[in-house]
C-alpha cells in the first residue's frame, strides 16, 4: 500500500494532453476532495537571527487526513557497521507499523508476527550512522539536524519500484532521504546534497502519487526545510524525466528570515551561479526547457524560476468553467493563505506588505517570498507553539466564528461534504486531523530540543525531549499496545486525542481550558530544559551530560502524560452533560447556553417553531404550515416571516461581532 501522509489539497489534472471531459471531471473531483479535506503538512522555519534563542528552528505538522498514521516516537540508536554493508530503502507505509526492519531500531523490530519490510533498493553503508528521533520522516539528530516536511505540487509523477508496480521505477521516498540525512550529517549543507544526489541516483517518488490512470500532480513532490545550529535550508524535489532519477534544489535561508511552507515549492528565483546560497541537481532546468515550461529568455542570464518551471497549475478544461477555476483557486490559497497568515504572526511589519488574496501559484505576478525578514531575537519555540494552534482567529478567514463553526465556534470541519458539492473551507494551519506537530530547536552541544505535541496543535502541551538522547522516549510514546485504531490508556497519543474530541462539546469554552493548561505545561517544560541542561553541565564527560539529559526529559514527558490523562478526567466532568460543573452545591452547576445570534439565526428553528412542529427548512416549513385559507393563517405567516428577518439581523451582527479583534468569548458563547 502506498503511504499516507501530509497529502497536498487535491488530485489533479496534468499537463499531458487529455480529453475534454476527463480533465473537466478530473477539476470537479479535485476540487471535491478539498471540500472534504485533503491531507497536507505545514512547515514553519526561523533563522538563527531571528530567533530568540540565537539558534535555527523547524516546525512540522503532520496532518495525516482520513488515514491512520504510526503515531510512535521511535529512537534510532547510534551504530557502527560492517565494511561492505548496504542500507536498505523501502516504501514506508501507512498506518502502524510504517515499517519493520529490526536492524533499524528495537521499536522497528517485528513483534506480534509481524514480517520484515521487503527493501526496494539499497546503498551503500557507511561506517557508523548517527542517532536520531524517527516518526514518518526524520526528525532530529544527536547533533541538532532538525527536519520539517511539506508534500508538493509538481508537473512530473514518479512511483516506487515496489513488487506490486510493475510501473515503478523509483527507490527513494522522501521518508527514507530524510532518515539518510539525519543517520549520516551534521549540517544542513550535507543533508540537501546527499538527500539529492541520492535522489538523482535511485529515482524519487511520492508516496502520494496516485496511478498512471490517475496521476496525482498536486501531490507527487515534496519539501523540507532542514536546521543545523547556524544554517536553515529550504530542499524541493520532484521526480525527473520519464518517472526516474530526480530534479532538485536547494535554497539557503537568510539568517534574520522565518520562512513558510504550505504544501507547494518556496523556491523562485535561484541565481545558478551563487553556489553559497543555492544547490541543484545536474542539468536542472533541462527537462523545463524540453517541456516548454520554461526559457532563458524568461529570466536574467543565470537565473531561474524553479517553483515556476516545476510546480503544478491545474490545466482543467470542459463543460465547467467554473469548476476549473475553483481548482486553481483551491490550490493557490490552500498555500498562499498559511504562508501570508505565518509571515503576518512571526514578522507582522513584513506580513502587512502581503496581500493574503494574492494566492500562490507558480505563476503568480509578484508572488510571495519564500522567506520574509523579523526583527532579531524576536521569535520564541513558544511562539512557533502558537502559529501551529492557529486557526485565523480575528481575521476575515477565521473558522471559529459563523455558522459554520456552530454557537460554540469550532475550528474543525471533519465530516466530509456531499458528492458533487462544490464549496471550500478556508485551510488552518491547526487541523482536527492533525496526528502530531513538533517544533525543534537546533542547539549545539547536544542541547537541541524536540518538543513533541501529539494530536491537534490547538490541544496539545508540547513536550521536550533532547535530541542526543541516550535512550527512548518513555514507553508511551513508543509502545505497541495501541494505535490509532485501537485505544489503549499506555499510549500517550490517546490522552491528547480524547481531550480534543471531547472539546467539540463546546470548543471555545473548552479549549480555553485545554490552552491554559497547556501553556502552563510548556512554560514548566521550558524551565525544565533550562534545569536539566544546568544538570547536564555539571557531568563529568558527554556520555554522562548525555545521560543526564535523557533521564531529566523523560522523566519530565512521563510526569504530564499522566498529568493529561488526569486534566482529561476533569474536563469530562466539568463540561459533561452540556453543562458547566464546579461543585457539589446548588450554584455548582451552570448550563451551557447559546448564543443569541445563533439560536435566532432562523436555519435553526428555535425562533421558528409553531404549534405545527419544529421548523426543518423552508421546504418542509411550507408543507407542514396551514393552508393560506385557513383561520389566522395569513397572520401567522407575517408573524414568522418578522421572526425570520429578526433572525436573519442576529446573525449578521454575530458574525460581525465574532469577527472582532479580541472578542470576549465568555461573553459571545455563554452567558451565565
């Protein structure tokens, strides 16, 4: 099975010559799929300057849609091995577990009568490989390697040479190229030209790229930002001429710069001459010049545009229109919005020249950077936390207020939409779907920090955990006895994804309290990492300072794990039955109320109602009403057709009030 991971918004039409009617259906099922939300990762990097800490950051959100995701924090040891010895790449999967290979790690040995991956290439070994925290793509090393990953669009599709693809050419994945880089780099530089010169070598795919009866451009390239303790890199990649070998590049972000990634290149103009801030792969405009998708004569002598040769534009033709510029539209905003709503939070001066309408589309005019200057020292690992909870509250685009998001303003648009349905949600950075999110922070002297935050960004507590850790995470972050399709309370996962399925209750009351116990969690975290790294500072050798480290975190993770399951406990009692319980005496207990502007508004019936029955909608409201002959039937409809405009009226001024900067939620959701 192919994997299943951060997934771009869509399926898309190609730039093949197809008829009519396939690339019109194609641009209505695209879109459609969007409707009801796609997969897609975001990636939020800072550069050293920036950055408070003096250090680079990445940030990374798994947002792994429909399908299930191995969910375990495995711990990749240090190792030494044999002259002659080969690496093994495979095609990592789905769901638990993302693969079996007992040489990899413990955690990766079979268990339960679990089979070995079958490997679908291999290169060579080298003599000893570097430690590393592992989930469905390298996270970070012993020696502060940091990863983020984004999947992309692109005009080429390639697909894994697996025994079941007799169309499969390709052996490295982008899962297998970021392990590589964290088992044998300790920089960024290192990482994106070994990461691509493997590429070119073996063939990369997507583990998202559909069938060659229905290849999936919108999905079929992938991005990462990697760290190292003094340099970020942005490193794009798709699959190269004839579904084999690679085409790449690689961009140096400025040290004062955060950057944004949000599932297509960031890659533009690249001077091919400046080998300090760019890297590519060989002859890497070559394919665009065949192709037509790009000339020399479009760019100054030297340059090249790569997101604009390379990346994917919907070319859907046919019957509808309408239905084709909606998809273009989907995948223009489904990127632009986050990057403009990233750059706006971490560098509002910058944020402000963007116009967030603009969308970001390979040939945008004036397109978005991939990168935008902060002041120094400005942005915190807390801050980062924040831009991953984010759901554009208090912009035009938030998704916690109107009807949609119901009278207690959830964010999540999970069910699916009807087929057939055209229409879009706006994309947040924060998701329901959402497995896990992690910031890093890249620091040297094995006091790089990864804070790990399971579920949904907007209800986790991000929890720290060294990367020159010395041994595993503890066991709940690791162990077999549960996944996401089988709940067990020794999985720390199950803790975060409880609380935020119980915060639809009443989302804007509950998560208030999930956000408040969360900062205080990351806040102790913090002084935590500052604790443990005085401890650390005081051994005798790196072994012991090492040592030091791993107990101190873990013992730190394990303590607000139970402290989770136990916060979870008491938001079911405090927000269970539709109410809001404080205690046992009379005045302990308070209802949950509606807004006026929702219970008014007249789709929902409450103001609607009649002797006759609830009100269903106008259609039904007609059949069920008195004739217009019968007695007081003409009053009777000029009395709900005023409560119907009453109605209506509330509901514009709710969401004009919900679309306030710095609405009072206890006053718009509950009233006491």
């Amino acid at each position: 099975r192919p994997a299943l991971k951060c997934r771009g918004p869509t399926s898309g039409a190609s730039h093949l010559a197809l008829p009519p009617m396939a690339a019109f259906s194609r641009a209505v099922l695209a879109a459609a799929a969007l409707a009801s939300g796609a997969r897609a990762c975001t990636i939020v990097a800072v550069g050293k300057d920036a950055s408070a800490s003096g250090y680079p950051m990445v940030s990374h959100t798994d947002d792994s849609g429909d399908g299930t995701t191995d969910i375990r924090l495995v711990r990749v040891p240090r190792k030494k091995w044999a002259a002659g010895s080969k690496r093994p790449l495979h095609n990592w999967v789905y769901g638990y577990p993302r693969v079996v290979v007992a040489e990899r790690a413990p955690d990766y040995a079979p268990v339960d009568g679990q089979q070995e991956s079958a490997a679908i290439g291999y290169i060579p070994q080298v003599n000893e490989t570097y430690a590393y925290w592992d989930m469905d793509y390298g996270v970070q090393n012993e020696v502060g390697l940091s990863i983020g990953e984004s999947t992309c669009t692109a005009r080429t599709v390639g697909w894994p040479a697996t025994a079941d693809r007799p169309y499969g050419y390709n052996r490295a994945g982008i899962e297998d190229l970021s392990k590589i880089a964290l088992e044998r780099c300790a920089t960024a530089r290192c990482a994106v030209q070994l990461m691509g010169d493997v590429a070119v070598e073996q063939g990369f795919y997507s583990a998202d790229s559909g069938e060659p009866s229905n290849p999936d451009f919108s999905d079929s390239a992938e991005a990462l930002v990697i760290a190292d303790t003094e340099e970020l890199w942005i490193f794009n990649v798709l699959t190269g001429a004839n579904n084999a070998s690679a085409i790449w590049a690689a961009q140096r972000v400025p040290a004062g710069h955060v950057a944004a990634v949000g599932n297509a290149f960031s890659i533009r103009k690249m001077n091919l001459s400046d080998s300090e801030n760019f890297l590519y792969s060989p002859g890497v405009t070559t394919l665009a010049e065949a192709q037509k998708w790009w000339s020399p004569l479009e760019d100054l002598p030297g340059f090249f545009d790569f997101f604009g040769a390379y990346g994917y534009t919907p070319e859907a033709t046919g019957a509808d229109p309408a239905a084709a510029e909606m998809l273009k539209e989907t995948l223009a905003f489904y990127s632009g919005r986050r990057m403009w709503r990233v750059f706006s939070l971490l560098s509002p001066a910058e944020g402000a020249k963007l116009n967030p309408n603009k969308g970001n589309l390979p040939h945008t005019v004036d397109p978005y950077p991939g990168s935008v200057p902060a002041p120094k020292a400005s942005v915190t690992a807390q801050m980062v936390m924040e831009v991953l909870r984010d759901h554009y509250e208090g912009t035009p685009y938030d998704l916690t207020v109107g009807m949609a998001a119901g009278p207690f303003g959830t964010p999540n648009r999970g069910p699916v939409s009807p087929r057939g349905s055209r229409g879009l949600w706006e994309r947040a950075i924060s998701l329901h779907r959402s497995s896990w999110s992690y910031v890093l922070e890249a620091k040297p002297a094995g006091r790089s920090v990864t804070w790990l935050g399971y579920d949904s960004p907007h209800g986790t507590a991000y929890l720290p955990f060294f990367g020159a850790a010395t041994e595993a995470a503890p066991e709940a972050f690791h162990s077999h006895e549960g996944y996401m399709s089988k709940y067990s309370s020794k999985v720390a996962w199950w803790a975060f994804n409880i609380v935020n399925q119980h915060a639809d209750i009443n989302f804007q009351l509950i998560n208030a309290d999930v956000r408040a116990k969360s900062k205080e969690i990351e806040t102790q975290g913090q002084k935590r990492v500052e604790a443990c790294s005085k401890k650390a500072d005081e051994a005798t050798d790196e072994v012991m300072a090492n040592e030091v480290l791993t107990a101190c975190s873990n013992a730190f993770a394990e303590k607000k794990v139970a402290e989770w399951w136990e916060f979870a406990g008491s938001l079911f009692a405090k927000f269970g039955r539709y109410s809001i319980t404080f205690n046992e005496t009379a005045q302990g207990e308070l209802p949950m109320v509606y807004p006026v502007w929702w219970v008014n508004a007249p789709d929902v019936g409450y103001s609607m109602w009649t002797p006759n029955g609830p009100f269903h909608g106008r259609p039904v409201f007609a059949a069920g009403m008195p004739s217009s002959s019968s007695p007081g039937s003409a009053s009777l409809l000029v009395s709900l057709a005023c409560a119907s405009a009453v109605g209506a009226l509330g509901y514009r001024l709710g969401m004009q009030r919900g679309l306030q900067l710095g609405k009072d939620v206890g006053d718009v959701y509950f009233v006491a």
